[in-house]
C-alpha cells in the first residue's frame, strides 16, 4: 500500500506542468539524435558528439509513438525515475530493514534534485536508474543480472565507471562479467566507438591537483546544501560511520568526480543521491521515536519547501547558481525559443526562409524544432568574421552582430532575469 501511494504522488508530481521548463540544448541535441534514427536508421549517430547511444535509442523508441519529442524525452525519465525510486525502495529494504526503506522513498519523494532531473530528458537520471539495478542485484547475488545493468550503464555514459567502486565489497561471479561483456562489447567495438573516450579527456576529464578543492567545496556549499537540506546531509554524514559500503558509495563518486571533472556540474553526481537517501534513512530511524518524527519533519521541511517551488514557478526557484545558468538565465537555456519559433513559423508559411545562428545554443534548438519542416533551412556560423547569407539572423551566445553583416534588428526576448536575450534580425541582402 506505501509503494501505491507513493507511486500515485510521484507521477502527478513528476507529470505536474512537465513541459513549464524550456527545452534545454542538450535535450536538443539528444531528441534530435532519436528524430535521426526514427527517420534515418542512424543507430550510431551520437558517436558522431562523443556520447554513448543507449539513451538515445530509448528517447528514439518513445518518440516513434508520442509526437512531441520533448514530452517523449520528458516521460523517459519521468518513467526511469519511478523505476529509481523502487530500486532505492528494494536496495533499501535489503541492505537496511523496512522502515529505513519507507524513510528513504520519502526523502526520495520530497528531494528537489531528484524531482528536477526527473523531469528533463538529460540521460544522468536513466543512468542512475540503471546504477541502483546495478547495486541491487550486485547485493542480492544475481550477479549475470548485475553485470547486465553495469553494461547499460556503461552504453549510457562512460562515468558509470565510477560503479565498479562496489565491486570489492561483493565480488562477483563469472557470469557478472558474461552479463557485462554481452552488452557492452558490442557497443565497444562498433564503428565511431572510439569518439567517446576521446571527448571525454578532451572535454570532460583532467588530473590536475588544482581541480580538486574548488570541485569539493562547491559542490558541498552551493549544490548539496541547497539540494539535498543540512539535515540529510548530515544525517548522511554521520551515518555513514554505520556503513562502510554506503560510504564508499558517496564519498567514493564525489572525491574522483571532484578530482578529474574539468566541466563539473550537480548532474554529474546524481547517483550519490542514493547513498545519501539510505544513509540518512538509516540515522534518522536509529534515533528515539520522538526525536525521529522531529528530525525528520524538518529533513523532509526544506527539500519539500524547494521542490514545490520548482513545480509551481522553476523560472524563480532558488536552485544553485550553476543550474538556473544552464537551464533558466544563460545562453544554453530555451527560454525565448518558444516565442522566436512561432515567429519563423508564421514566417515559412508565407514563403521558404533561411535562418542563420550560432553553432551551439539556437543552432540545436532550431534543428529540433524544425526537423521535418522544407519550409525553415538552419544554417550556422562559426565565428563573428564569417559571412552570412539568409533570411533571419538569431542570436543568444553572441550578445550584438558583427558590424560587417548587413542585418537589421527586428525583435528581441529576454531569459530569465534579462541576463540572456534571443535577439532575431532581418538579413537584408
């Protein structure tokens, strides 16, 4: 009955104005990859940016049968995140009791980071949904099975190697490797394959003592606090002394992501959330019983405070600096896109246009939004001294125009705040 009714408030809260956010370019990206192998046959076309492709291929399967493909991004991980959430209920239940696994779920429910990443089709959330199979079947011995799950992780996205932390503390059979070989081989050596390590060390990944502390303390000040609330984190903390295996869980992918991640952001360390909902569950319910309904009030006060701001008005919510850059306030954000769409749409009815952008940003956006429409032709530019040819000019990345280009300014919308604006002009020869 719990897992009923906590099921019923993760999908009107998962589903709650589930398209109120803008689509983020990296969804973009990612949805447009799905459009590619829909209409395509391009399994491996997320090679061609360094990415691994399972995420792409569940996005391409939901989108062949929901037309909007950012609500059939969004539903990916709004499904994989109920998903998540039984794991950590089931990972719970085995490695704590019953009652540490309900605490958990609650603390799962209420977390805004969660709640945030199960809403946009970003691939970290599925990867965490396959981690915590991974671990639970890593624990109850069904090691085929565990092996199976860290393969889809890994076609997922390279950092899953960071899961292999568990592996010492129950080593697997041999049939967890046949499980792993079997689905990650075949990925491995498909051709563009090597595209992916070569983007993650040159983009990603460095090891540069430098990097370390700023990583850790931000993410400790300006992510964890905000996201996860003092209390459970602390909870988590402390608990972790009653849990090497939990410890290692949390610590083990933070201090190597903090160390190595040359770009670095909360995403990347969405699957400590599950050491942290086990570890604070296990504190709070080894406290006595009045100091446990207290502390746990007020564990649940704040996350739940901040994740019913995100489902009323995200544009205002108080998230981490970093996250309302990406997704509300900087260039990569999709707000204004929406209004400078319509606008193009209206225009290609009258006749075939040709828009010229950035090659990051609108680019992305442009081609999603007008995948299978002859009428509106994206076209890109690599830097302000290039020349341009078209109709429209939009702008997010570069705030004014080169002065050589013959354009006209003809509207403008601000992100949130103002401290990003689309700017669109008319190329007038």
């Amino acid at each position: 009955m719990f897992l009923i009714i906590a099921s019923v408030i993760y999908f009107i809260s998962r589903g709650w104005n589930l398209l109120s956010l803008p689509v983020f370019i990296d969804e973009a990206i990612y949805l447009r990859w799905a459009q590619d192998i829909i209409h395509h046959g391009l399994i491996w076309v997320s090679f061609s940016d360094g990415k691994e492709p399972l995420f792409i291929w569940v996005l391409a399967l939901f989108s062949k049968f929901i037309a909007d493909p950012l609500l059939a991004g969004r539903l990916v991980n709004v499904v994989s995140g109920w998903g998540l959430m039984m794991g950590v209920y089931l990972l719970a239940k085995r490695l704590l009791n019953q009652k540490a696994a309900i605490l958990a779920v609650i603390l799962y429910l209420t977390s805004p980071f969660i709640l945030f990443y199960n809403r946009i089709a970003l691939l970290d959330n599925f990867l965490v949904f396959l981690g915590c199979f991974y671990l639970l079947f890593l624990v109850k011995k069904k090691h085929f099975l565990a092996g199976v799950f860290l393969g889809l992780a890994l076609i997922t996205k390279t950092n899953a190697f960071i899961f292999l932390i568990a592996l010492p503390f129950f080593w697997p059979a041999p049939s967890f490797f046949l499980g792993l070989g079997l689905v990650y081989l075949p990925v491995f050596f498909a051709p563009g394959y090597h595209n992916v390590f070569s983007k993650d060390q040159s983009v990603f990944l460095a090891f540069s003592p430098g990097l370390f502390w700023p990583n850790f303390k931000m993410s400790l000040r300006d992510w964890w606090l905000i996201y996860f609330g003092a209390i459970p984190l602390l909870a988590a903390l402390l608990g972790s002394v009653q849990s090497v295996f939990l410890a290692a869980l949390l610590f083990g992918p933070w201090l190597v992501e903090a160390a190595v991640g040359k770009i670095f952001f909360p995403r990347y360390l969405l699957f400590m959330a599950i050491p942290v909902f086990l570890l604070a569950a296990n504190f709070l319910q080894r406290l006595p019983r009045k100091l446990l309904i207290v502390f746990f009030l007020i564990a649940v006060a704040q996350p739940l405070v901040l994740s019913s701001w995100i489902l009323k008005d995200v544009a205002s919510a108080p998230i981490p600096v970093v996250e309302r850059w990406q997704y509300l306030e900087g260039w990569p954000a999709g707000y204004g896109s929406d209004q400078l769409v319509s606008f193009l749409q209206i225009k290609a009815k009258q006749k075939s246009i040709i828009v010229v952008t950035e090659e990051f940003g609108l680019n992305e956006i442009l081609k999603l939004k007008f995948y299978d429409d002859k009428n509106v032709t994206v076209k890109t530019f690599s830097g302000l001294n290039d020349p341009i040819a078209g109709d429209y000019l939009a702008l997010t990345y570069y705030s004014q125009p080169s002065p050589i280009w013959p354009v006209r300014e003809i509207g403008s919308v601000c992100k949130v705040q103002c401290k990003n604006t689309i700017r669109l002009y008319e190329i007038t020869r």
